[in-house]
C-alpha cells in the first residue's frame, strides 16, 4: 500500500526508498467468488468514472482489512468532503497503535512507538483510493478494461472491474464497486501468472450525511513526539534538472518533477514521479553519503525497488508497486542531463 506506513518501525531506521514508497500504499481487496460476466469496456469505463467521483464526495466510516506479506492488519477509517475539501482519519485496530491524520494541505503519520510524527505535504491518498484512478480515458492503453462479476462486499451488492494489463510492465487488478454509491469497497492486485499479491476489502460500511469534527482529530498525543516535516524546496523543469529520462517503458510518463528534503535528512532529494494512469514509480536522485549504496533489487510485498549507485557517489532509486522489471528500466533510463 503507496501511501501510509502500516508498520511500527520508525520511518529514520527503515531503508529509505521503502518508507518513501510505503507513504504511497496499493490499494487491493479479497477476492470474492462470482460468475463472470461479459460486458463491453465502455461499461466499465462508466464504473471507473463513478467511483473517481464517489472517492472525493462521500462521507463515510467504516472498517477495512488489509493482507501483506503473510499478515492480516485491521483499520478504521473516517472521511469527509464538503466545500472546504476532504479530510480523514485513520486509526489502526491491530498491532501497535497507528493513525493517519490527512486534510487539503498534509497528511501527518503519528507512530507512537518511534515517538514520531512523519508530516508530508503532498496530497497522498489513503490506501482505499490510490488506485482509484483520475484519468480513466489514458487507462486503455495499457490496460484491458472489463465488467467481470457481481458479489456482496460488507452486505453492500458490488460489481467487478478487472483491469488487465497488456504487457509485463505493470500488475493486473480487481475493483470492487458498490453498486448504490459507487465507493470503492474492495481491491486486489495481481502479479505473475495472475498471482494474488496483496488484498483489501471493507469489512463494515456506513454512509453519513457528515462526519463530526472530533472524529477527524488526532487522538493520539503528539506533543512530546519528534516531528519530521517532508518539505518539497521547489518545483522543476526538466530545463533545470541535472537529470534526464530516457527510454521509458510504455504507457508510463513523467508526471511531477520535484526537490525536496525527507524525513531526518538535510540533503535535497530530486524527485522524479511517473504514472501510467494507473500505477505509479518514484525515482529519487541524491547522494549517497555515510548510508551504503544500493544497487540491484529488493521488495517488499507489491512494492519492488531498483537501486544504481553511480561512480561520482551519487544514488539513484526507483521504487513503486510495479513488477521489477518496470522499476530496473525506469531506474536505468535514468542519466545526466545535457
């Protein structure tokens, strides 16, 4: 899952590139068992519009459970959207307590076994809705879209989306929709030979008229803890950029160009961030200093990092929920600029 750390290390000790990548959580589902049923794309282009709108304008609370790598995690989750935007809460209800605080400006990760709160001011979506995807009409060409099945997710009727990728450069994925609202309430990702990889799905649902303010505050005491804001200094042109992008594999394009400062460091990161409408890798370029290189791969569940340790001392990281191989080519089209 892209975007929340659902573990209770502390974000300076972990590695890097998996902190970075964990902050941008997959969102999956458990499958459920249905007949399928055939359907044209245009059906469920229609269904993907429906629930882009459903994530951003309903208020709701409910459970959700999440299985990776060999572990079963439970979550409570409250969000609003009105005229001031979207904001939400999140808590967990298993393992070391956790919760995620998210508005129009930040999201802020409180962590009370590091005593730390890890701020970011980017607008990371929470793991039920990262792979919502915003533009549904670019999906087609990387991915085959289909209306595959009906079932029931929490009590609520759902219908399946299956989004097929069309070559080995991206992973498969379900989505279940809820049929009255259109709310995601269910996902799944798939990788080689159609393995499932991770899974997500509501347990309990309730659909609100609002959400009260006390249910989006932080109830964790933050006061004594130690604060890492994650502060992006500027954004770039690739006119200004050191670095350059070269062959990419096909359908991913690069969508923001950034340098900023991470958690517990004070050296500048170049952030580079592609997307193919749908999965996304991020690629940071920064020196290596005291911390050993990393070269080659490594992963975590659905998450696969590249790393390229450059002779000058210069690191060169990939990391998204992609099969290595999309990471290895992005991290290796990777190279000065002119």
């Amino acid at each position: 899952m892209s975007g929340l750390p659902l573990n209770s290390s502390s974000p300076v000790t972990e590695p890097r590139r998996f902190t970075r990548a964990l902050l941008l959580p997959v969102i999956l589902g458990c499958l459920l068992q249905s007949g399928l049923v055939a359907a044209e794309p245009d059906q469920a282009v229609r269904w993907l519009e429906r629930v882009s709108q459903a994530a951003r304008s309903l208020n709701y609370e409910g459970v959700f459970v999440y299985q990776h790598r060999g572990r079963l995690e439970a979550m409570r989750i409250f969000h609003r959207a009105d005229g001031g935007g979207e904001r939400e809460r999140l808590f967990s209800l298993t393992g070391s307590a956790r919760e995620i605080i998210r508005d129009n400006q930040k999201v802020a990760c409180f962590l009370p076994d590091s005593r730390s709160v890890v701020v970011d001011q980017r607008q990371i979506a929470n793991p039920l809705t990262q792979l919502v995807p915003k533009d549904v009409d670019s999906l087609s060409r990387s991915y085959e879209l289909r209306v595959t099945g009906e079932g029931r997710v929490a009590g609520r009727p759902a219908t399946r989306i299956g989004i097929i990728p069309r070559d080995q450069y991206r992973f498969g994925y379900g989505l279940w929709i809820d049929q009255e609202t259109g709310l995601l309430l269910q996902a799944e990702v798939f990788g080689e030979q159609g393995a499932l990889i991770e899974q997500l799905m509501f347990t309990e649902l309730r659909i609100l008229e609002t959400i009260p303010e006390s249910m989006l505050e932080p109830q964790l005491a933050g006061e004594d803890f130690n604060w890492f804001p994650e502060t992006p200094l500027q954004a770039m042109e690739d006119a200004r950029s050191g670095w350059t992008l070269g062959q990419l594999p096909p359908g991913f394009e690069l969508v923001l160009h950034e340098r900023r400062r991470l958690p517990g460091s004070e050296q500048p990161v170049e952030h580079l961030l592609l997307s193919d409408g749908l999965a996304s890798v991020s690629v940071y370029v920064e020196k290596a200093g005291t911390v050993d290189g990393f070269n080659g791969h490594s992963q975590m569940g659905a998450v696969n990092a590249y790393g390229r340790l450059l002779d000058d001392g210069i690191q060169i990281t990939a990391v998204g929920e992609v099969p290595a191989i999309t990471v290895e080519a992005i991290g290796e089209s990777v190279r000065p600029g002119d």
